[in-house]
C-alpha cells in the first residue's frame, strides 16, 4: 500500500501529465519483454523504464511456446499477438537469468527426478532443445554430447542463456510476427540477467553464440 502510494505521488501529483497522455492516447510500448515470473528480476526496474514504455508479459522460465493454434488456453501466445499485431511493437526481448528455478525443474526432470505438480513439468519441457544442444538425444547414441545431465546441472547457466536463443526461435514460427521481422520493422532480442553479478547478456536470433556480456 505505501508503493502504491509513492506511485500514486509521483505519477499522478508531482509529474501528472505522463499519465494524463497514457489515458487520452492510449499505449505505445516501444518493447514487449517476455520475462520470468521470478520476483529477483523485475523488467521495469532492471531497466528503469517508466509506465507506458514496457510491454511485459511473464511466465516461469520466460519460454515462448511454438506457435500453435488450438482451442487451448494461449495466455503468452495471446500476449505476443496483441503486443505485434495490434500495438506493433518495434522490439521484442526475451529475457532470462541466473539461478531459474524452471530450468532447475527441466534438468532435475531430465534427471529422473519426477516434479509432483500440475503444470510446471509440462511447461518447462518446452525448453527441452535447450538441454539436447549439450546432452544430444537419449533415443540417438551417436548425438551424445559429451556434457552429462549432472554436470549440465552444475552449470545451470549455459541451458538458461540457450534457452533464451530457443525462445527467439520460437518467435520466429508465428507467421505474422515473422513477416514485421523480414519486413525490418521488428528486432529480436535476447538477454540473460546475472543475477550473482548483475552483468547482462545478450544476443540476437542470428548471434552463433550462447550470447555475450555487454554490462
């Protein structure tokens, strides 16, 4: 209540006209980040934006879902699309970070280690290339990398930042989004928090690299 205070005084009565031109004129977000759900890395504040300027939707392990139309549920998947198609967003950044506690699920399941839950399991496997550009495939002896799933589990951080380029691919296979992205007026990106340091990462959907430190 004393935040929503101290927004409340310095959006609505000290600088008001921010606010007063978000509700006459609507929103005009310059990015959608697709963020985690974890409450150590906040968008807004890791890069001090201001209201109106960030577009954020945030799910456990900032994983972007192929595309796939069906009559399921597509919260992430309806947030992109409107973020694209209806506000046109001219940037888009994945971003990810240090100590994920959804790709410790996704190592500990690949380990056999079972989660007793609903949803997170299911979810997280999406991000399973991540793994299998280490580890190779279980069902392909001669893909077999030579990292092991319990030393991928000791460097955590290499499947968070490929996870991170996984879910640029992933953007990349809904059409309309696409085609703003041939057409030059969209630009992907992929960050990776560290959360120990505070150093950022990033990289792009062409970078042939497991992005690279810039702060």
């Amino acid at each position: 209540m004393q935040g929503a205070s101290h927004f409340k005084q310095r959006f609505y009565s000290q600088d008001p006209e921010l606010m007063r031109q978000l509700v006459e004129q609507g929103q005009s977000p310059v990015t959608l980040v697709i963020s985690c759900s974890d409450s150590r890395v906040d968008p807004a504040l890791l890069t001090n934006a201001k209201p109106g300027e960030l577009f954020t939707v945030r799910n456990v392990s900032n994983i972007v879902p192929p595309y796939g139309p069906s009559a399921n549920f597509h919260g992430t998947s309806s947030a992109i699309e409107f973020a694209v198609r209806d506000l046109q967003v001219p940037n888009i950044i994945v971003l990810g970070h240090g100590r994920c506690g959804g790709i410790q699920a996704l190592l500990s399941t690949l380990s056999g280690n079972d989660m007793q839950r609903d949803f997170i399991a299911d979810w997280v496997s999406i991000a399973m290339d991540a793994c299998r550009q280490f580890v190779g495939d279980p069902d392909n002896p001669g893909s077999q990398k030579e990292i092991s799933i319990d030393l991928l589990r000791e460097h955590q951080d290499l499947v968070e930042r490929a996870s991170v380029q996984g879910s640029l691919r992933n953007l990349m296979t809904y059409p309309w989004l696409r085609a703003r992205v041939d057409a030059g007026n969209l630009q992907l990106h992929g960050w990776w928090f560290d959360l120990e340091s505070g150093d950022l990462w990033t990289t792009t959907p062409e970078s042939p690299t497991l992005l690279l430190p810039v702060i």
